[in-house]
C-alpha cells in the first residue's frame, strides 16, 4: 500500500507540472526543464531501487546505482525523443474522443517510466534474471550510446543544459577547422545539407536521404537511422506535425550535430508547436498556421 501510495504521488507530482505546461499561453522552459529533470531522476531511481532488491551485498548496491545514473546518462535524450512520440500519439487519441487533450503530462509521465525500465535494464547487465537478457539488453544500450554521444563535444557529465529560454535560443558557436580537413568538413556538411533540404521540401524524409551522405560517422548513421524511422510515424496532429516540421527544418539546415544541439533543436520546436497545442485544445485549429 505504501509503495502503490507513492507511485500515485509521484503520477500526481508529474501530472500537474504537465498540466501547467498544457495550460501556459507560452511554454515555461524553466518549468519544462524542471519538469523533465525530476521525471528522469525519479524515474531511475525507482527502476534502480526496485533493481536493488536482487543485490546482496553493499558493493553491488552501489553497483546497481551507479549503472542506473549511467543509464540515465545515455538515455536522456533517446527517452525524451521517444517520449514525444508518445504525447504525440496521445495529443491524436485524445483529440477524437470527449476528453481533454493533454500532452506534457503524457510526455512527463512517458519519461518517468522509461528512465525507469531503462535502469531496471542497466543493472540486469550486472545480474540477469536469465543469462539472454544480457545479451539482448546490449544492443539496446549501444544504439543510445550512439545517440547520445554522437561527436566528441557530447562528452558531457550533464546530457542537457538548456535550464532557461535564453540558452535554449542562444546559437551555439561553432570552431572552424582548419586546412584540408576543415574544407573536407565544409563539402561534406554541404552535400548533407542538400540532401536533407532537398527531400524535406519534396515532402520525404530528410534524415534518411542524409543517411546517403558523406562525412558521417558510423555510430551518428544510427542516429540518422532512427530518427528517419520514426519521422514517418509521426500522427496527424497540429502539435506533433509542427514539432516535427521545425525539427526537419532544423536538421536540414545544420545536419552534422550532436546530442546536445539536437536536445536544443527540440526545445526550439515545442516552443514554436505550443500555440498549436492551445489551438487544439480550444477547437480553432483553422485559425492558427498549420
């Protein structure tokens, strides 16, 4: 009873921090960056703290929490995107019953539940429940590296930064390199850029007509891979097609990145989607640029 006792507060902790998100004329990203931050916490140390029922011994205690911060680490961002995916999914449901539409608390609640499957996850590497669990759990783990880490500058202990609107709109400055290697950098970033912008505009997926082109490491082609999978997933609705335009837009325009401006690149489109979100919920969608 204690334990169903606290899931509810924290459901609740979540819910209304995202309702306040919904509700907003404008997007607090103070409040989102909060919000988001306490999910993915509370999320890894529950899946930590439930994990920790199998450890015997204090070592392997701190073992298990140590690969649930690692987890949490590496799965920032993969489980903010998929998060999305999910309010979207929910924003689209939602709109064709008689409920109210929500979407941050969704997005909130999603994030709290994966970070914790994530670090459940994390510390069966240490001590499966079945010795296939750790072999299948491996290519999970790698793919969010790949993610997440994506070039040198996203060796970072903290996997976002972005705690207020004036950083998140600030424009990251970029060191040129020099001699050949910089002009190489410079064409290829030119023809994946072309590519992108090209298919974008044609209505395709920019991400895997990217995915074709030069100058891409191996592990930043997986994240290519993924996003350009989940591109076309995304459902008919107002927010979840503006938010994925401008993340388009954004990635055709700067297609060599990393986690971190990729992490910006979202806060971006749901502060330019939240109008859509408001318009939904009011029922004067036609009103608002689609």
């Amino acid at each position: 009873m204690l334990g169903l006792a606290a899931l509810l507060s924290l459901c609740a902790a979540l819910f209304l921090p995202g309702a306040a998100l919904d509700a907003g004329g404008a997007l607090s990203q103070p409040l989102l960056f909060g919000a988001l931050h306490f999910a993915s916490l509370c999320g890894a140390a529950l899946g930590a703290l439930h994990a920790m029922q199998r450890a015997h011994t204090g070592k392997e205690r701190a073992l298990h929490g140590l690969l649930a911060l690692l987890a949490w680490r590496a799965g920032y961002f993969p489980i903010m995107v998929f998060s999305g995916h999910v309010a979207a999914i929910a924003e689209w449901l939602l709109a064709k019953t008689p409920l109210p539409v929500f979407v941050y608390p969704v997005f909130l609640l999603a994030v709290a539940l994966l970070h914790a499957i994530a670090a459940v996850a994390a510390c069966w590497l240490l001590r499966p429940p079945r010795n296939w669990i750790r072999i299948a759990l491996a290519p999970a783990f790698f793919a969010a590296l790949c993610v997440s880490f994506a070039e040198p500058a996203d060796l970072h202990p903290l996997p976002d930064t972005n705690w207020s609107l004036a950083r998140v709109t600030a424009r990251a400055a970029a060191t040129p390199a020099a001699g050949a290697a910089g002009a190489a950098n410079a064409a290829n970033g030119a023809a994946a850029h072309a590519a992108a912008r090209a298919a974008w505009q044609r209505g395709g997926n920019p991400y895997l007509a990217a995915l074709v082109a030069p100058g891409y490491w191996p592990n930043q082609r997986v994240v290519l891979l993924a996003a350009g999978l989940t591109y076309g997933a995304i459902p008919p609705s107002p927010w979840a097609r503006a938010v994925r335009d401008l993340l388009a837009d954004l990635f055709a325009a700067q297609p060599h990145g990393g986690a971190a401006l990729r992490v910006r690149e979202h806060y971006l489109a749901y502060h330019a989607a939240h109008r859509q979100l408001g318009c939904q919920r009011r029922g004067d969608c036609s009103a608002a640029p689609q």
